[in-house]
C-alpha cells in the first residue's frame, strides 16, 4: 500500500528570542558595501543597576522575532506485509 498525507498548520504569531550572536541593527550587504539594510530582530534591552554608584543603566540582552506559525507537510511512504 502507499500511504500519502498532507497537513497544514496555519497560527497565529510567535514571539522568540535570539540570546546568541546578537548583532547590530544596521547591517552591510556584502555585494554592496554603501548599503545597508535594517536588522529583522528588534533589541531587547533589560535595565540594570550598578551597585557601587547606584545608576540605571541598560545592556541589549536578546534579539526579539516574530513570525507567523506556517508549516505544510507533506508525506509519502510505502507499507509492506510480511
């Protein structure tokens, strides 16, 4: 017999979070030296307290995403009897 599904998922968005390689939100495109292009993560920025001096300050700690939940699966598989 062969067996073939396909399933779809359509959501709504996620919210993620990049904690690594965290970039610049300017970015130069390597074919084009002068250009540059916006980042797609937005920065994610956590206050902090200096202890000795008492001031606030903040430290980019993660990249914030969002994107939509898509996914198309598609399967196709052979059952055999023994």
């Amino acid at each position: 017999m062969i067996d073939i599904g396909i399933n779809k998922i359509k959501g709504g968005r996620l919210n993620y979070i990049n904690t690594k390689d965290l970039e610049s939100h300017v970015h130069t495109d390597p074919n084009n030296p002068t250009l540059t292009t916006p980042g797609k993560g937005e920065p994610l920025n956590i206050q902090f307290i200096n202890i000795t001096t008492r001031t606030i300050h903040e430290h980019q700690v993660a990249e914030l995403y969002n994107s939509p939940l898509r996914m198309l699966d598609i399967r196709i598989g052979m059952l055999f009897t023994l």
